[in-house]
C-alpha cells in the first residue's frame, strides 16, 4: 500500500468501515476499475452469446473495448463474424454502452478441451 492508500484508510477513522468501499476506493485509485469490467465478461458470457454459442466459443479478454472470443472451428467462427453486430449489441446491453466497440474471433481449443 502507498501512503495515499494507507491515508485513506486510516481517515475511515475507528469506525468499521465495509470492505466493498474499501475495495471500490482501491481500484479506482490504481486504476484497476476497466481490467475488473473487462474480466467480468467471463461471468456474463452465456447471457451476451447464448447457451450454444457459449458452448462452442468463449470470451479470452476483453481490453480497450476490444473483445476477443476463441471458437472451436472455423466454422464457428464463420457463424461468430456472421452474428458480430448483434453479439456487440448484446455485449453492450449486459456489460453497459460502450464497453465493447470490436469483436476479433480467434480459432483454437476451448479451455477444459483436451487438444485435437
């Protein structure tokens, strides 16, 4: 912790203070608030594609409104790049507006799939 942070916690006074505000104060100040959003697309995965989309495709990040899916073949990915519009739009409805501007599709294996 830096001094900055130490102040702020020790401005909380005797009080119990929640550990979410805490946390919240934490990030914020290190800037860590856009890599905790952009990891949250992991959670939300099967809502933005759909259970059969989300069983052949899996987010792998998503950084600078970029979000980066891997599919199994590169037949899904031909149906991943054919349904890129609208799987931003629900991106952008689950995850809140403007937090996903581009899709980039790569092919491999899934994780938990064993290697072809």
């Amino acid at each position: 912790m830096n001094g900055e942070e130490e102040a702020v916690l020790a401005s909380e006074g005797p009080d119990p203070v929640v550990l979410g505000e805490l946390l919240a104060v934490l990030t914020q100040r290190r800037g860590w608030s856009a890599r905790l959003q952009g990891a949250r697309v992991h959670d939300v995965w099967e809502e933005i594609a759909g259970a059969q989309l989300a069983r052949h495709a899996e987010p792998v990040r998503l950084h600078g409104g970029v979000l980066v899916v891997r599919v199994a073949s590169t037949t899904w990915a031909t149906q991943l790049r054919f349904l890129g519009a609208r799987l931003l739009s629900r991106a952008n409805a689950v995850m809140g507006d403007g937090q996903v501007r581009s899709l980039t599709v790569v092919v491999g294996n899934l994780v938990g799939d064993p290697p072809a």
